[in-house]
C-alpha cells in the first residue's frame, strides 16, 4: 500500500497583533496519530482550520506528496475535518446521513456496529450528544480521505464509546493519517504514536510524554495517575 504524507510549513496566524501560531511545522504520514495538545487558546483548532482550508493564514505552506496545495478544493479532496460543533444536519435520518456519506460497499459493515445498530431507526435531531459525536467520528473515518483532523473528538462521549473510537481510530490510521487535538490528554496518549505541544505560538514536537511535564503542560504527578490507569 503506497504512504501518503501531509506536511504543514512555515504557519503563520496572528490576531489583533498578537501571533497565534509562529513558523509551525507538522509532517503527517499514513500510520501516524499525532495528539496535537495544548493550553485554551494555544491554537490547536485554529491550526486545524487552516489544514483544512477554512480559516485563512497569514502565511502557510500544505504540501500533499510533495505537492503545494492552494486551492481549498484540493485540500477537501483529500483531507477530513471534524469539528467540535454537530456537522450532520439535524433534519437528516440516521440512515440517511450515512447513506450520503458511507461509501455503498461499506454501509452493511458500518451499521452491524452495536452503537451505530442503536440508532439507526432514530432522526439525527432524536440523538445524544455522545451518539452523535460517535455517528460523526465513524463517518469521517470511513470516507476516501488520506489524512483525518479530529478536533475534540471525545467531547460527550461515554466510557464505552471513547474505546470504540480509540479502536476506530487505531485501525483506521492503517489506511490515513490522523491528527487529534482534545483536552482529554489520557486518551490522546494513549491513541497517539506522536505528541506535539502547541506552546506560546509555537510547535514542539515530544520525543515522549514525560516532556509535557517539563514543558508545563500537565503537573508532576498527572502522568502516575495515567500510568496507574493505562
């Protein structure tokens, strides 16, 4: 299977004079989850934004395998986004929302999952906040796209479905890359094989996650407690 890499360069955001983000540099490769952390207000869903192509930069390179892209059609073509707010019109059916997004060879294996199987004679407007952020999680990872941003994917979500996503996500970064940004900094260790801290406008990539102490992020101590629990 050929990889696919996904580099961001030289990103620039600043607002009312105050820089946001300062000459970030990430590279994403099929096979890899980076858990993009980082205080309120540190960037990370701006960041994802202009990966995406929705929020503009004051400067920013996104290279595809090697090739610059401009327009934000190319971009949708070939990168997902989810953002934190609900993305599937609530006047849609379950079963409609996943026949418009589900690729059809793809649709039986989807709906005999045993949360999705609970929904599927609902309306998306009858859902939980969790259901729905499940419904949504599983769809952006089963479309065609090489590379996946997650923006807080585990917002609402119960204890059961957190580990489903976390399998969804794990199996599905077989095929894509993957980049999650989320408070809940248990799960993004746990899922991620590569951490970066956005810190003062800036992008540190860990080499482990006892740097995220160091660098101020969690408390000493906050990593036991993970470590107890993982």
């Amino acid at each position: 299977m050929k990889k696919h890499l996904l580099e961001i360069d030289s990103v620039q955001k600043s607002f009312d004079n105050k820089n946001i983000l300062s000459d970030v540099y990430l590279k994403c490769e099929t096979n890899d989850i980076i858990g993009l952390l980082g205080r309120n207000g540190s960037g990370k869903s701006t960041l994802l934004k202009i990966i995406f192509g929705i929020t503009s930069a004051d400067f920013k390179f996104v290279r595809i395998d090697g090739i610059v892209k401009v327009s934000t059609k190319d971009l949708f073509a070939e990168i997902s986004y989810l953002p934190q707010d609900n993305s599937i019109p609530n006047v849609f059916s379950v079963k409609k929302a996943i026949q418009l997004s589900v690729p059809k060879e793809r649709i039986l294996e989807f709906c005999a999952d045993e949360i999705i199987v609970t929904m599927l004679e609902k309306k998306v407007s009858h859902l939980s906040g969790g259901e729905l952020r499940y419904l949504e999680i599983k769809i952006i990872l089963n479309n065609s796209s090489k590379f996946v941003l997650l923006d807080e994917p585990y917002n609402g979500l119960s204890p059961l479905m957190v580990e489903k996503v976390n399998e969804l996500i794990v199996e599905n970064s077989n095929t894509k890359g993957i980049i999650i940004s989320d408070h809940n900094y248990e799960n993004i260790i746990k899922v991620s094989n590569k951490l970066v801290l956005l810190k003062e406008g800036k992008a540190h990539h860990l080499l482990c996650k006892e740097e995220l102490v160091e660098k101020g992020y969690l408390k000493n101590g906050m990593l036991d407690v993970f470590d107890k629990r993982s």
